[in-house]
C-alpha cells in the first residue's frame, strides 16, 4: 500500500480474464522524456509485460519429464550399476 505519496500508473485491462482482470504498474518518476521516451511507449511496454506474463514458460528438460520418466530411469541406472559390480 502506498500512502501519502503521489503515484503515476498503468492499469492494463486483461483480454482473457480467467486469471487476472488487471494488471497495475507503478510508473517511476521522470521516466516519461527520459532519453526520448514517450508514454506512448510506457504503455506499449506494460501492456508487452502484461500480455506475455500469462503465457507459458518453456522449463529445462527435467521439469517436463514426467514421474515415470524418472523412475524408469533410475530403474534403468540402477540395473546398469548392478551389472558392472557383476562384472567386475
């Protein structure tokens, strides 16, 4: 919360409202004319931010291998580790 202060914001409407009606951003001071920017621009921009915040994010392999996939692995490693020692 912020009180006592005065604040510029943004307040971006959601185009699919399943989640998130809106999104509020909390303009800094004296961005707007700082090296040539526009608010036209600070709105292009949170309206970018908001859009892509919603879309899924791809994760490294070892978030999407499923459960099994890991216990067919170690089942895999630990039938390997068992044959050397065999072996050997």
């Amino acid at each position: 919360m912020i009180k006592g202060i005065n604040r510029r914001v943004i307040v971006v409407k959601s185009p699919d409202r399943r989640f998130f009606e809106e999104a509020i951003f909390i303009v800094r001071d004296g961005i707007v004319g700082q090296n040539g920017v526009t608010a036209e621009q600070v709105v292009e921009e949170a309206r970018r931010v908001a859009d892509g915040f919603g879309r899924k994010r791809r994760g490294s392999w070892r978030k999407r291998l499923p459960a099994l996939g890991y216990v067919a692995l170690g089942a895999l490693l630990a039938t390997a580790a068992w044959w050397v020692g065999v072996l050997l």
